[in-house]
C-alpha cells in the first residue's frame, strides 16, 4: 500500500533513494524492485531490523534487480549522517508531523538531496486529521506521546518546501478509505480494538490490502479528492546555477 506515486516521484533504475521514517518498509521494497539503490532509515530499530531480514529474502529470492540494493540506518532526520547530494531521491512518509523543528528537518532532507533531485513529503492531511484531533485528544500529542504534534495544510507545506529550497509541484491525496477506519478508533477510544465497527472496518481494509477488491480501490480512488487521509506534495531541488560561468562563456560567445 503506498502513498508516494513512484511515476511522480520519477525514481530511475540505479538512483539512489532515501526513504526516512521507513517503518516496515513499504517504500523501500518497492523502490528496490524497481532497481534502486535504497537506504531505509528510521529510529525505530526493531522495524530496521525487519526491514534488513525481509531485504535479505528479497535478494535470496531473485526479486531485487542487478545493480539494485539497500541497506538501513537508524538515523535521526535532524542530524541525517549522509554527506550533501547523496540522493537522486526522497521520501519522508508521515514523518513531519512528529518532528517539533519540521522545518529543520525539512533541510536536512534538502541537504541529501542532489540538484536537480525530487523528495515527495507525505503528512496526514487536513481534514481527516482535523477531525481526528477533534475526536479524541488521545490521538495527538502530548497524550499520545511521541503522537502528531501539528496539523498541515498543503499551502504550508508548498511554503516550507520554498524556504528550504525546493520547488513544489504535484500533490495530491491518498487512502481515503483508512481515514474514517481512523475516526471510529477515535469515538470509540484509541485502544478499543475489539468495537465491532472498529474490528469490522479493520478486517475490510486487510481485504483491500492483500486482495485489492475493485469495490475497494474504485471507491478510494472516488474518494481521495475529497477525504484522503495523506497528503502526498512532491518538490524538484534547483539545479546551482554559476551565474559567474555562465556571464564569461556570453562574453567568449559575443
């Protein structure tokens, strides 16, 4: 189930990609099936650590392609332990909203990121999230620790993105049908599980994720506009421009 579009993103067989805040790897697998070289990073070091195993299988299995690869680092997204322009591309999904200094982190992320490089943002989006704040204030931090600390709207994104510099392009919404899975567990309490509705509308989404129904991907699809869950902004790093070189080769030109 992803939710950065690998075709916006525009990931190449044999570029490298960092995809920060991994989880269990969903990205990350993808992106190697695809021929690039990944790195999965994340704090969490219990989930690296399947990551790593399910990377091995995947390499024992003939799935990831020659001259592809990857590997994990647990690393903060304040203090990314790369050098600069290390990657042809970005993802940080459903990170930003954890991270106090977003913007700090934000630069970091441009920091890696080559010239001429795209990093796709992902956050929860704006209504879904809104209503969940509004449910219950177990969702979000301080109660929910380690919990979202912010709601983003996708005009303050385009302008982090900017002062960060990056140019923002394509956006738009994802997994509409897990928002309102989310708004249950927030009315009928965040740990209560065992609700029907919340144990019924768990099991549909298990049965779009292994079987993808079309019953399930068309109403996704017809919902996203409207009640999307995340939030996908993709941003292009300029190229540096020598304006000094480019003014002595008009004058060798003129």
């Amino acid at each position: 189930m992803l939710t950065v579009d690998y075709d916006k993103l525009g990931l190449q067989p044999g570029e490298r990609l960092l995809d920060l805040g991994c989880g269990f790897g969903r990205h990350t697998f993808e992106a190697l099936k695809m021929g690039a070289k990944v790195v999965a990073a994340d704090l969490a070091t219990e989930e690296l650590g399947q990551v790593r195993d399910l990377m091995g299988a995947m390499g024992i299995e003939n799935q990831i392609p020659p001259g592809a690869g990857g590997g994990v680092s647990c690393a903060n997204a304040l203090a990314l332990p790369f050098p600069d322009n290390s990657f042809d591309r970005v993802i940080a999904s459903e990170v930003m909203e954890h991270i106090p200094d977003d913007a700090a982190a934000l630069d970091e992320l441009v920091r890696v990121l080559r010239p001429g490089g795209v990093i796709a943002i992902t956050v929860p989006a704006w209504l879904a999230e809104t209503l969940c704040w509004k449910l219950n204030d177990e969702y979000y931090a301080p109660k929910s620790v380690g919990g979202h600390v912010r709601i983003y709207r996708e005009a303050g994104i385009r302008e982090m993105m900017v002062a960060a510099g990056v140019r923002p392009g394509a956006s738009h919404l994802a997994h509409a049908i897990h928002a309102p899975y989310w708004w249950l567990k927030c009315a009928v309490g965040i740990d209560n599980d065992d609700h029907p509705l919340v144990k019924g509308y768990h099991k549909a989404l298990l049965w779009d994720i292994s079987k993808a129904p079309w019953i399930m991907r068309t109403a996704d699809t017809l919902l996203n506009p409207v009640i999307g869950k995340s939030l996908v902004v993709y941003a292009t790093k300029e190229a540096v421009v020598d304006r000094k070189r480019e003014l002595e080769l008009d004058h060798a030109g003129a």
